[in-house]
C-alpha cells in the first residue's frame, strides 16, 4: 500500500461507490483523493467488492486479487471483464495482445523483457495536491506486466498510480 493511504485514513469514509470510475483509476487518470477514498474504501468495507457486483475468483498469484465485473471496462482501447489488484493499483487483463506490443502502443519503454516476464513503464503525470492539510506528491506511471503465473493469452496492463 503506498504511503500516502495510511496518511489519509479519513478519506475512505467519503468514498461514495457510485462515483467510481475504473477506467480513470487503470488508466491512471484519477486523482490522489479519488484514488485514496476507493482504495481505503474497498480494502477496509466488509462486503466492498460485492456492493459492486464484482465476483472474487482465483488469481494464481497470492499478490493478486482477481475480480470479474459485471459488464466491461474499456481501457486503453480494449474491454475486458476482468481486473486484478495489487499493492500498487488495480490492472486490467487483456485478452489477444502481448505485453511488448501494449506497451510499443502505449509507448511505454521496456525495463524487462523475457519469455516469461515482461515490465515497462513511463511516467504519465507529475502532480502536488493539497488536501486535509496534507500535501500530496503523485508520480502517475503506465505499465504494461506480464509475468509467468498469469496465463500466456491474457496480460495484466498496470498502472502504477504510486506517490
């Protein structure tokens, strides 16, 4: 969890689920508070994931939770009904695209890239924000992941929406 979330535990309170915009949030297009309150919200709200009408499903990786929406999410031009979370933010996994190839057309660099991982990333938008007394530094970084537990077909495009 980014620092930023244990600094700004009152913001989980304010988070009103109909306002979520997932997309924003992969696509790193969300503001700090926005992305706080959801996240406070959805890791401290017993019954969270299902007031949304997301369906928990096995991930393969003890790092990740996988969830399956109730209709499709677009993001970075394609759909997908299927998003993951880590520490860091939540990703979309895509179906039909290869890691290297989002990440050419999005124009994120590669910083690892074998058979079985793949990492790239790039800085989006660097922004200060007050709020609650709080200045708040945010680095937005797109990053496109694939790594081995996640199937070959389906790759994981993250954003690492970190401060």
């Amino acid at each position: 969890m980014p620092l930023v979330l244990l600094a700004a535990p009152a913001m989980a309170g304010d988070f009103n689920p109909a306002s979520l915009d997932l997309a924003a949030l992969i696509e790193c297009r969300a503001d700090v508070p926005s992305y706080n309150g959801f996240a406070l919200w959805l890791a401290g709200e017993p019954g969270a994931a299902k007031a949304l009408s997301w369906n928990e499903g096995p991930s393969g990786n003890p790092f990740l939770r996988q969830y399956d929406l109730p209709a499709p999410v677009h993001v970075f031009g394609r759909e997908t009904e299927t998003i993951v979370f880590t520490a860091t933010g939540p990703m979309a996994v895509l179906d039909g695209i290869a890691a290297p190839d989002l990440a050419r057309q999005l124009d994120v660099p590669a910083t690892v890239s074998t058979p079985d991982k793949f990492l790239g990333e790039k800085v989006v938008a660097e922004s200060t924000e007050e709020a609650g007394g709080l200045s708040l530094a945010t680095r937005s970084r797109s990053t496109s992941r694939r790594s081995s537990p996640i199937p070959a077909r389906r790759w994981p495009a993250a954003p690492m929406c970190s401060t």
